[in-house]
C-alpha cells in the first residue's frame, strides 16, 4: 500500500508539471504520444481511492494471482409490520394471562351452577330420599312406610298444618258461648265513711230509702265479657271463675239464638278458677266432649282455642301444646292467685277468651283458656282437663272443693341492707329477716320476734328472702322446721310447725311466708 501511495503521489506530481508545460509543446508530443499507447496498451487494479502509475506487463498481470476477500452476507432489515404477538416456528402461541379475580369469578359461577343443578337433579328426581318420602300438601300427616336395614319398617310423618281444623271449628262453635256479666251501678263509693254515717244522710236530706229504692230500680250495667262451653246438653256450661265474679247476673249467647239465656252459677273454685253455670232451653243443647285426660296431649300437639276476645264472637286461633306444669301468680285486686299445674300454649288468648276450650285434633276439650303474659306474645295458660275433670260433679252440684294445703310460718321479711351487719351482729348480709310476726301463726307460737334473722332451715343455708320462702313451700303442712336464726347477735335454733295458709280467714301478701 505504501508503495503504490508513493507511486500515486509521484503520478500526480508529473501531472501537475505536465499541466504547466506550454501548450504547444502538448499539442507537439501528443501524436507521440498516441502512437507509443497504440503500441504498448496497459492495464492496472485499482484498489480505493489510490491508482498504480506503473504499467506491467501484459503477460504479468495475467499470471499474478490476486486473492479476493468476499463479501460477508448482510442480513436484511425487515420492516415489514408484524403482528403484536410472534412466535418461533417450534414453539406453541402465548396466550394473554387473565387476571385473578376473573379467574376467581369464573371459578365461582363454575361451582355454583355445577351444584345447583346437582340439587335440582336430587330434589326432582329424589335420588337420596326416595319415593316413599314423597309428601302430598293440603294432608294432615302422610304416613309412609321405610325399610331400614335390617328389614323392618317405620312410620315417617310430615308435620304439617293439619287440614281437618275447619271441620273441627263447625262442629266445635255451637257449644262455645259467649257470656257476659252485669252488675248494678252504686251511686255512692262504697269506701266513703261519711255517706255510711246516718247522720250525715239525714243533714243533707237523704233518709237513706230513696238511696235504695233507687239503686233497686236501676238497671244492671255490662261489666265484662267471657267465653265458656256447653258440656251436657241439659244446660251445664263450664267457664273460669275470674270470669263471673262479682257478678249480679250472668247472660249466656248461644249460637243461632236471637236472645240470651239468664244463667245460674252453680258452683265455683277461686283457687282452681272455675265455675260451672247452668241454663235452660226448651231443647237440647249442642255439647263438646271432656277428655278423659291430659297424658295422651304431648308437648308440639296441634292445638285450637276458640272464644270472644273483646266481644268479638267465636274467634279460632291455632297452635301448639309449648308446655305443662307451670305455675304462675296473678294479682286479682287485693289477693293473688296462684296457679298450679297449668298448661301453656302459643294459640293466640286475648282478654275475651277466659274460659273457652282448647282443643285437640280430634275435637276434645283438654282445658280452658285461662291466663295470659301480658309482657310476651305467644304465651298463655290454660286450666288442664285433668284438675276440671277432678271437680267438675263438685262444681255441679255445688259442694264446697277442699283448699289445697299452703305451708307458710307467718312472717313478713325484708332484706338485710350493708347498713345492718354491724347492729345485728351478723358476718354478712347473708339470710332473711323478720320485719313482723303474723298474729297467731306458727312463727308467732313458736316465738319468733321482730329483727330475727333466719339464717337456715332444717340445715339448709338461707342466703335471700325467696330463698327461704322457696324452702318452705317445699315442705307440708305439719311439719316440724328447725330454723338457724341470729338475735341481738347471739345464734340459737326455734322449731316451727308448718302450718296451712289456705284456713287462714283473710289474704296475706307474697311476702308473707
């Protein structure tokens, strides 16, 4: 390379002179000059930008070998639009990720129509039940017959509402009545002492006479309203006690009679609250069937009451038997009731229904609508066939039902404040005590003062007030009771014999024990 740059340099140096030399003399050499390169032709390789100025030989050139490098293969470029995603002719498409939560979306739908159809397939097709378990609406209990494994069969009932209540309100409501209560109105309040004095009468001109006949001669004004039931055809009614008291005359509405039947009450138990009336007709009345008894009415039975809450006649409600063998208490004025054995139901009893039926499916009486709780829905009480069938020839022929025995001792008690401890000469206020002594009860005979305090009964801790008057009531009436009792701070032990409320002439209070 260096050589033939020397070469091209000296080419263009004698270019350069050539160009300087006068014209003449170049129009003078060229036929010369023209005739020497017809002679002797030259041909060269030209390798860039430079160019030999030596001539070789013909016959060299030819024979000098000249190695040529080829060209290295250029690749291309490929503009050719192309499609967002390619892919290697031996590999498989990519596809584009979906995102979590349509996975999980799909996912979800997947298993939800999956399962809703397996249970549409199982419920239509009854592929665990099978066909026995099949049941019929509108039918009061299917009874179906199911092999079990080792070949015997058993009855599967459906509990559904029974159908049958229609057919048992048409032939239950005729001997359902209504019965309302009348009483005379007072001009005067009975608890005003100064018009019982016959000289303050007197001073204002009333004799006292004209004050009776007038009161005679008015009218019996509607009291109240109940419910009760025909169950002998002669005219026996049964109904609650609370119903009729105080009463001075009794109408009884039978069904498809235009006028009310005047009643008489036979007889009546305020401590079982019933009574039994009796009116009389020219015909036979429609009747109900007593139960013989309370076992065979088990807790969940369907239930029908039927009665005249507010006056409104012969309105059914239906329900279930919820429980037996409540007790209850109930204060009537200055008294309280007390309630034993009742049976409680959800059938719906409003003021009204005292003294209507319950009813079972077969249209028996198994008691009477009596009570309600007033703070709760779907709580009542009812009187159990079992006490009504125990009293009702008593009732009828109006023979005085013995009390049931009460156990009390006699006292009054009070809760022992922190205040207290100190004075009484106790540990804590653990225990009852006495705030006062019934005249005459066995508290009072067996020397039980004011400010004593029970601290046990036969050996039995007494920790509350209720907690001894519980004690008690678990006794009998007779029995000797050894109480633990602190006095001015001395501990000592008094027998009692329990004696028997139910004798006693007036009403104590719940606090009385």
């Amino acid at each position: 390379m260096e050589d033939n740059k020397r070469d091209f340099d000296d080419f263009f140096r004698d270019g350069v002179k050539r160009d300087s030399e006068p014209q003449e003399s170049k129009q003078a050499d060229e036929p010369a000059a023209q005739k020497d390169e017809q002679d002797n032709p030259s041909y060269y390789y030209s390798y860039g930008p430079y160019k030999s100025e030596e001539q070789p030989p013909a016959q060299a050139a030819v024979q000098e070998e000249v190695e040529m490098t080829p060209p290295r293969p250029v690749r291309p470029l490929d503009v050719t639009p192309r499609p967002a995603y390619q892919w290697a002719p031996s590999e498989p498409p990519k596809k584009k990720k979906r995102s979590r939560f349509m996975s999980t979306m799909a996912t979800v739908l997947a298993t939800a129509l999956v399962t809703g159809g397996l249970m549409f397939a199982s419920d239509h097709y009854n592929l665990f039940t099978g066909k026995e378990a099949e049941t019929t609406s509108g039918r009061t209990a299917n009874a179906a017959t199911v092999s079990t494994a080792n070949g015997s069969a058993k009855n599967v009932v459906d509990v559904v509402r029974p159908d049958n209540i229609p057919t048992i309100v048409q032939n239950s409501s005729p001997a359902v009545v209504k019965i309302v209560t009348l009483q005379k109105p007072t001009s005067r309040s009975s608890s005003s002492s100064l018009f019982d004095d016959p000289l303050f009468r007197q001073f204002f001109g009333d004799s006292g006479q004209n004050n009776s006949q007038n009161q005679s001669n008015q009218e019996p004004q509607i009291s109240g309203y109940g419910s009760g039931f025909i169950f002998e055809k002669s005219g026996y009614i049964l109904t609650n006690q609370h119903v009729i008291s105080g009463a001075d005359a009794v109408q009884v509405y039978v069904e498809g009679k235009d006028e009310p039947y005047t009643a008489e009450v036979l007889g009546n138990s305020s401590d079982l609250d019933l009574a039994v009336l009796k009116i009389k007709g020219n015909s036979d009345f429609p009747t109900l069937p007593l139960a013989a008894n309370i076992d065979n009415a088990n807790v969940g039975d369907w239930v029908v009451a039927i009665g005249n809450p507010y006056g409104m006649d012969h309105t059914v409600t239906v329900g279930v038997l919820s429980a037996k063998e409540r007790s209850i208490e109930i204060q009537d004025g200055s008294t309280v009731r007390k309630y034993k054995h009742l049976m409680q139901t959800d059938a719906s009893i409003n003021p009204g229904n005292s003294g209507g039926p319950l009813l079972n499916l077969n249209g028996e009486v198994i008691g009477i609508n009596t009570a309600i709780n007033s703070e709760a829905q779907g709580i009542g009480y009812v009187v159990p066939i079992s006490t009504i069938n125990e009293v009702v020839d008593k009732l009828k022929n109006n023979v005085e039902i013995p009390k049931e025995p009460v156990p009390y001792l006699g006292v009054q008690l009070t809760e022992i404040l922190q205040s207290y401890v100190q004075e009484l000469g106790l540990e804590n206020t653990n225990g009852a005590m006495v705030k006062e002594v019934v005249m005459g009860s066995p508290a009072f005979k067996a020397g039980i003062k004011s400010y004593d305090v029970i601290l046990s009964v036969n050996g039995k801790e007494i920790k509350t007030s209720q907690a001894l008057v519980d004690t008690v009531q678990t006794l009998k009436v007779g029995d000797k009771a050894v109480l633990g009792i602190v006095r001015d701070g001395k501990k000592m032990e008094i027998t009692v014999t329990v004696g028997d409320s139910s004798k006693l002439q007036t009403s104590t209070s719940t606090s009385n024990d």
